[in-house]
C-alpha cells in the first residue's frame, strides 16, 4: 500500500472514529434514580436525581452538598465555584462513588430547578 493511501485511510477511520464518539457523547443519557437506589447502585454509575438543597460545605477547590429527595437525603461532591441557595430545587448529573462505606454523588452538572 503507498504512502498516500496509507494516509488517507488514516485519516478516514480517525474522522470516522471522532465522529462515533461524538454521537455517544449526545446519546448516552444518565439513570433516572432515588435516594433509595444510591444504595444498590456500584461505582461509577452514570445517574441523574433530583431533590432540595438541605446544607452546603464550601472548601477551598470543592463543596458538599447535603441534598433530601422525597425518601431520604443524600451527598453530592461538586468540583465547581457553582453556589445554590438553600431549599432550592436541583437537578443532579454525576456518577456514584464511595467515601468511607457511604454512596455519594461526584456532580459532573448541576442544574437549578426554577418553578
């Protein structure tokens, strides 16, 4: 195969590839959970819940977020200068994580519930 081919075929099944990717991106949608299920779920579970700000810890590079839904509460680790009022209604997007025997939420986006 000449060099040019080899090239162009390269470059064909790299645009090819990014292009994959991108439509996994857009398509891959978080599980819908409860305060209940955190518990079963493992590791690095993609998931999205929604509930009401209870407490904010503010650090110097990330914040916890103590978040009640209707069956319970639960913590979110945020990685952002984002702040929230407390009692507002948020959207949560992340995966699940353990710290210390206990199921948390890593929030990779947080959005504020507006009624």
């Amino acid at each position: 195969m000449s060099l040019k081919k080899l090239k162009t075929l390269s470059l064909i099944i790299s645009i090819l590839g990014i292009f994959t990717l991108i439509i996994l991106n857009l398509t891959q949608q978080p599980k819908e959970i409860t305060t209940n299920q955190i518990q079963n779920l493992t590791d690095n579970n993609y998931v999205k819940i929604q509930g009401q700000l209870k407490e904010s810890k503010i650090f110097d590079n990330f914040q916890i977020l103590t978040i009640n839904d209707k069956e319970g509460k639960f913590t979110t680790i945020l990685f952002s200068e984002q702040q929230f009022q407390k009692n507002s209604s948020l959207t949560i997007i992340g995966t699940i994580q353990t710290y210390k025997d206990q199921k948390q939420i890593q929030a990779e986006k947080i959005i504020e519930n507006v009624s």
